[in-house]
C-alpha cells in the first residue's frame, strides 16, 4: 500500500511536467508562427523596394501550383513539406496575397546574382567569375601517388566519390578522412571530395529548387561525365546520404560500394511521407538545443532567413571576432562551413532532398538491392537527429545490408575523433567488394 501510495504522487508529478512542457511548447512556436508571418510581409516589401521584384517563398498555395506547372508531374521533386508545413497564420489564409513575380523556370540554371540578403564576398561569390554559363561544382581530387592509369600490379585505380551532409562543404572529408588512409589507398584509389549544390564553393543559384534531381544532375556533369568515371564506390553523411543513394539507384551497374553514415532514412509512403520526415527528424521541440535548432531553421522560412541574414551574410566580421577571441589563426572548418551557403540552398535543400527523400528511399533501395550493390551503415547509438529506429527499418528494406552501430557516439562524433578507425572501415569495404 505505502509503495502504490509514494509512486502515485511520482506519477502525478511526471505529468504535470509533461502537460506544462507541452504547453510551453505550443505556445513557443505559436510565437514563432506569428513572427515567421510577419517577416513574410517584411520581406516581400524590402525585396521589392530594394531588386523591383519579390523572391518567392512557400507561404501561399499559388507558389506550390506554379512550380508543380514547372516541373513534370511525373517527376515532381518538390517536398509537401515545403507548403503544407501547418501554420495557424497560413491555415488562417492571411499569407495568401498575391505577389509580384519572379521570373524563374525552376530549374537549375537560374541567375548569377545573390539576394541582398545574401554574402556578396568574393569567396561566396567565386562561381559567378567565370564566363560559362553551364557552371559545375566544386570538388577535390586526391590522385594516387606516382598516377597512371594502371597501378604497379596492371589493375586499374578505384575511384572513390564522397558527399558531406547538411551545412558542411568537402573539407568535412579532406580535412578529416584523407590523412588517415594507408599507404594502399594512397597508391590505389582516387579520392573525390565534392562540395553539393549551394554549399562551399559550389555554385549557389538563386533559382534552383535544389530537388534530388537537381543534386544528382550537378554530380553528373560536373564529376562523372569529365573524371569519366566508369565504376565507383560511395561514401556519404547525413544529407549527402540520400543524394547518394539516389545516385548509386541510377548508376546502379556503376557502383561498387556504398557506405552511409547517419543516413536520415524515412520509410514513411503515400501522401503525407515528406510531412512525416518533417516531424521525425525536425519536430517542434526546445529540447534538445540540437533538435529545438533543426525545428526552428526546418519550420520557419522567414526566421531562418533572417538568421542567415544576420550570421551568413556577415561571416567575415563573425569569424574576426571569433578568432581575436580564440586567438587562432585559422577556424575549424566545421566553423566556416556553417556560413557558405545561401538561405534558399539551405532551405530548399532541407526540404526537397531530406524530406523530399522520403517518397523515394524505399525505391532506391529495392533498386540496390536487387543488383546486390554492397551497403554499409554506420550509426551512432546517440545520435539526437537521426533515431537508432529508423536504421531497423533500413535493414527491413535491405536485407543484405551492414549495419554498424556505434557506442556512445552521435551525428557527428560517429565519424570526428575516430577518423582512424573509419577510414579502417573503409578500406575493409571497398577491399572486400
């Protein structure tokens, strides 16, 4: 009796807790959704005072028609989760008023001119200065030593192609991964970094929808077709892990290997499964910082905007400051990544290629695994963006898949601090294919 006495008022306590955090929450991103509206309206009036014209953005149902007429209905790559996104303003229909136009095809060829809002520094802007119009991404290439097209035993060199994740840039493999390979890979394998569409050094349209396809073409014709890549193996983290897959699914005869680090897998279908994305990997929570960061940046387009704004737009007074205080000479490049991309690269990104990716990851994978294309997962037991759960279901939908869990490791410490050891993981794959 005393023990049903004492855990009743435990109990009653644990939901009191939950109650009030759940209230505090709602009534957060209710806060939230009323800024977000009225930097809408702020937005659309500077953009057309200062550029004549208003940028389009995914607060009214017109903008949603308009792209599906762009792009065939056959191939639509646009996330629901970019117009569908509940707001109590937008469900309200006080967003709905038309707009000034921009003249924008949809595709991935738009104008060479940032948005005021957006860094104009020479480094942001380095893609505009040449004189081609089909411009191509950045990437870096290590070459096996004493390079020819055969090594000493007459085989010829493997080419490895790695894609970062969400916010980062190719230096998350250069500056990390490549010192650590042995003298083997040194002498056997070309490494490919490259930096994804609208990040690092790459080229940052401003009209690009930055869909899956969008991604997958950029590879093509900037990486495969020149380097003329006949087989390759893929390394990918995070975002760049659903980019990856939907490239090995097309190249499916071309891919050796495929290894994914916290791939943010989504087994949702039907309509709702790029809202369902949305909730699963950046659900309105403030707890953690990390999780309440995603939310904020994934749910509010005119929020996120002014972040980038006042943090992107102005990273060289940011990163002064950061290195008179650290003293340092040189920032992490896990610090100055963080600001070379656009607001659009990175909210379109988000939305059309991690939640967008959703409809098509169950696909891809049937793809995969039906030419029996090797797949290694690496996860982290602690990883806050990316559940342990969804990698079960993964391996549901490719059976034939390695999973590797990692103890007491997250999103980015499954792979920064154990450098040595991944790349050991990696030269064990590819060695074995």
């Amino acid at each position: 009796m005393s023990l049903a006495v004492s855990s009743s008022p435990k109990k009653w306590m644990s939901n009191c807790v939950r109650v009030l955090n759940s209230f505090i929450c709602y009534l957060v991103f209710i806060i939230f959704d009323l800024l977000d509206a009225v930097l809408c309206i702020i937005y659309r009036y500077l953009d057309e005072r200062i550029e004549g014209v208003t940028s389009p953005c995914c607060c009214s149902k017109w903008e949603r028609q308009e792209k599906k007429i762009m792009m065939n209905d056959e191939d639509d790559d646009i996330s629901d989760s970019l117009y569908e996104r509940k707001s109590m303003f937008r469900k309200m229909g006080l967003l709905q008023f038309g707009r000034k136009r921009e003249d924008s095809n949809g595709k991935c060829g738009g104008r060479k001119v940032n948005c005021w809002s957006d860094c104009g520094c020479e480094s942001c802007l380095s893609w505009v200065n040449g004189s081609d119009d089909d411009y191509k991404l950045h990437f870096v290439v290590k070459e096996p030593l004493l390079a020819t097209s055969e090594n000493c035993r007459g085989d010829p060199y493997e080419n490895v192609i790695f894609l970062h994740g969400f916010m980062c840039s190719s230096s998350f493999w250069t500056e990390t991964v490549f010192p650590c390979f042995s003298e083997n890979v040194n002498h056997n394998y070309r490494l490919i970094a490259i930096d994804l569409l609208g990040f690092g050094k790459s080229p940052k349209p401003r009209d690009c929808l930055y869909t899956l396809k969008d991604h997958v073409e950029m590879i093509e014709k900037s990486v495969l077709q020149p380097l003329h890549l006949g087989t390759f193996h893929l390394v990918a983290h995070s975002m760049g892990s659903v980019i990856a897959l939907a490239l090995a699914a097309k190249y499916h005869n071309c891919v050796k290997s495929i290894t994914l680090v916290a791939p943010p897998y989504s087994s949702f279908e039907g309509n709702d499964a790029c809202l369902n994305a949305l909730e699963k990997f950046a659900g309105k929570k403030l707890w953690p910082m990390l999780s309440a960061g995603s939310s904020f940046m994934s749910w509010y387009e005119h929020l996120g905007r002014t972040v980038c704004l006042i943090y992107c737009r102005n990273h060289r007074i940011w990163e002064r400051i950061l290195k008179f205080f650290t003293r340092k000479r040189d920032l992490n490049f896990l610090i100055t990544d963080m600001t070379r991309h656009t607001h659009q690269s990175a909210w379109r990104s988000m939305h059309n290629v991690i939640c967008g990716g959703a409809k098509f990851m169950d696909s891809y994978l049937k793809i995969l695994t039906k030419s029996r294309v090797r797949i290694n997962v690496i996860q982290g037991d602690k990883d806050q963006v990316v559940p342990r759960e969804c990698i079960s279901k993964f391996k549901l939908k490719a059976p034939h898949a390695e999973i590797n869990i990692i103890p007491n490791a997250d999103h980015s410490t499954v792979l920064l601090g154990r450098e040595k050891k991944f790349a050991q993981n990696l030269e064990h794959t590819w060695a074995s294919c």
